[in-house]
C-alpha cells in the first residue's frame, strides 16, 4: 500500500472548491462525465461514469471532505482527504490519498494529476 500528497494552490473562493469536488452538477461540469454525489456521510458516489466509485465519510463545509475509495476487495480502506485552506482569493486544496494498493498507484497518481486536480484548477480559474 501506498500513499499520495498533493498540494495545488486555486485562485477561486473556497465555496466554489468546495462545490466542485461535492455538487454532481458541477463535477459533471468540469469532468465531462457523469457523476453520482451527495453531501450525506455514508453516501456512496460515482465519478467518471462509475470508473471512480466510494462513499462519503465526513463533510466540514469549505474545509474539509473525506472519502473512501474502492479497490475491489481491498481489506484497508482507501481514504481520500481533501483540506481546503482559503487566503485572499485563493485556496490551497491539500490532498491526501491513503492505502492506494501497489498496483494501482501509478495509474492514480497520473489520474490525480492529469484528470483531477488540475481540469478542477482551470475549470475553477476561468476568467
């Protein structure tokens, strides 16, 4: 098993990071596909037309998210905590993802990157 940290800072209000990562509409906005979201604790969710797939854990509106990720039948959950830390006009989104199973963290890692963090960045910074 295997962790990630990312760090990425946002020119955008932390309502608006917020929304992005926990409204289905709005995920649907910047990742072209369908998703399944809700802000209940225990909810199970989609992203990516089901490639994605978890529950909800924990909500602290405009500063906190934590998920569990599915990896088939992995015994240890996979937690994803996102932490959102607002200062004049910018967010600093920190992101840690836990107990990524060996084989799969390189395809994360590059899907965290190329397909997460960064389309949220420039969906979120548009002018």
């Amino acid at each position: 098993m295997k962790d990630y940290k990312s760090r990425i800072k946002i020119k955008a209000e932390a309502e608006d990071v917020y929304a992005a990562i926990v409204n289905p509409f709005t995920l649907e906005l910047w990742t072209g596909a369908k998703a399944e979201m809700s802000e209940v604790p225990g909810s199970e969710f989609s992203l990516w037309d089901g490639d994605i797939s978890g529950m909800n854990l924990e909500f602290e509106p405009y500063k906190r998210i934590v998920q569990q990720w599915y990896f088939g039948a992995q015994e240890i959950p996979s937690i994803v905590t996102f932490k959102l830390f607002p200062s004049k006009g910018t967010v600093q989104l920190d992101l840690l993802h836990t107990n990524i199973p060996e084989e799969d963290y390189d395809d994360m890692v590059h899907g965290w990157e190329e397909f997460y963090l960064e389309p949220l960045k420039q969906f979120l910074e548009i002018e």
